[in-house]
C-alpha cells in the first residue's frame, strides 16, 4: 500500500554506542525519505562517535572502533543530515523512545537548531506492541512473511520498517481496538498525523520522557524521588533539583524543558514548550 503522506515522511534507525541518550553516540544512520509522490531516497553513513564503542555493544551491531576511526563526526554531517530531514514528519522502529530523542541530542550537541515542532513521530514499534506484541523480525516476519536479514544494520532494519507500516496498513484496514476506557476506533489508517497520535503513546513534554503530562495537564517528573510531582512545586520548593540535573547526565532536550518551566515558574506566565 503506497503511503497517504501530505509532506515526506523520513524512516531512520541508529547504530550506537549504547543506549544512554544523554551520553552515547552514533556510529550509523539509515535515513529513508519518501516523497508525497511516492519517490523514495536512502541516505546511510557511518559516523565516528569520537568515544570507544563497547565489545558487548559491537557484539550486537558488528561496527568496531576500526570501522568508523576515519568515518566524520556527527558535528561535520550534522546540516547534510538536518538538511535531508528537512520538512519531514518521522518514522522509525521504537523511534519515540530512542532514536528521536538520541537524534535530536546529537543536533544539540552540534549546535544545529534541529527543529521539531510541528513535526508528527510515528513509532512502528507501538502500533506492532499495541496490534501484535513481539519484536523487529517477528514483525518482519508476521507482517511482510520475510526473513530478516542483517538485523541490527541500520539499512536493513530501516527498510524493513518502512515495509511493516506499508504492510500494518493492509493488515489492520478495517481492523477495530477497544482502548481503556471501552471506546472503539479503527486506529491503523493511511494518514500519517492519525498513526503519529496512535503509535506516539505517552504525554512526554521533553523527548525522553523524563517529564510527562499527568491526567490533569501538569507538567510532573517520571522517575526518581520526585516521580509523580509537578515539576513546578519541586522546583519552588527544592530549587537544587534544578541544579543537579542540570549538572547530572540528562539530554540536553531535557534540560531545555526543565530550564523553560523553571523560567515559566519565576515569571509567573504561560512559556509554550514547543520542543514536541
């Protein structure tokens, strides 16, 4: 099934040195782009992440510190890939949870204004977990009867993703889900801006989550001692939470939002988070 796009849509996947996005890096990039009028262009490049890639890590993906040592930075590709990107709404296999936010922190540390406002992030990934639970090559498998060959490449694992969505379009066309709270919708449709707002899943405010609306539209932390409070109240009442995450490892899209409610706090207005 050819894609309903009303603007390109951008499949990616990262090969890293692990899965801390405030502190791993890349080492490969497959973007696949396709146009409105179906025309598709694949762009992959392996980057040196300018740290040690882990055994365990290559033991999965297969790329050494050999590999990459005279491959660029990210900072020297940083506006070709920004550029290829450019207007283009986002896909990828567990993307909302990784791949966009590490993305997105390697354009920060770069310095390029990566902007993803207004953007919509449809996770393959949650539309498969929510339909069918199972992973990549099960859902290769179950949705294209493919095998999946050179898992953990990022070409071959981007390729196979743009090729489920394809295939969960047809899948699930008239395919209907009762959510919680016993409302029916058929939610797999051929229209990207319905798929980003089935797959995206959770209420983040920062990419990672870290911060999280609650049922009643308040900005709250989602971990540590603090999980579950309104960012506001910590902030007011403990202001040296601000200043330990600033300091700690958390992305730098983290510490964005944190830095624009704490500015909202102390002038007492509306500050809009557009970062999602």
């Amino acid at each position: 099934m050819k894609l309903n796009l009303t603007r390109p849509i951008a499949f990616f996947d990262l090969e890293t040195t692990g899965i801390r996005v405030a502190t791993d890096r890349i080492v490969e990039i497959c973007i696949l782009r396709e146009q409105v009028d179906g025309t598709t262009q694949t762009h992959t490049m392996r980057i040196n992440p300018e740290m040690p890639i882990p055994p365990e890590v290559t033991a999965i993906h297969g790329i050494t510190d050999e590999d990459v040592k005279d491959c660029p930075t990210f900072k020297q590709v940083a506006r070709e890939l920004a550029s290829f990107l450019e207007g283009c709404d986002l896909a990828g296999f567990n993307s909302n949870h990784f791949d966009i936010p590490l993305l997105a922190e390697e354009f920060l540390r770069a310095g390029i204004d990566f902007d993803l406002k207004g953007r919509r992030f449809v996770d393959v990934q949650n539309i498969f977990h929510k339909m069918e639970p199972r992973n990549l090559g099960a859902a290769y498998k179950f949705y294209c009867n493919k095998e999946l060959v050179n898992a953990h490449s990022a070409e071959a694992d981007t390729i196979a993703t743009y090729e489920i969505l394809k295939a969960q379009l047809d899948h699930y066309a008239s395919v209907t889900l009762k959510d919680k709270k016993g409302v029916e919708t058929q939610p797999v449709v051929n229209d990207i801006k319905v798929l980003s707002e089935f797959s995206f899943g959770m209420r983040n405010v920062d990419l990672i989550g870290h911060i999280v609306f609650n049922d009643k539209h308040v900005e709250v932390f989602n971990f540590g001692k603090h999980k579950g409070k309104p960012v506001a109240s910590v902030l007011r009442d403990e202001p040296s939470y601000y200043d330990w995450m600033m300091k700690g490892e958390f992305p730098l899209s983290t510490k964005k939002v944190l830095t624009m409610l704490k500015l909202r706090g102390f002038n007492n207005e509306s500050v809009k988070l557009d970062l999602i």
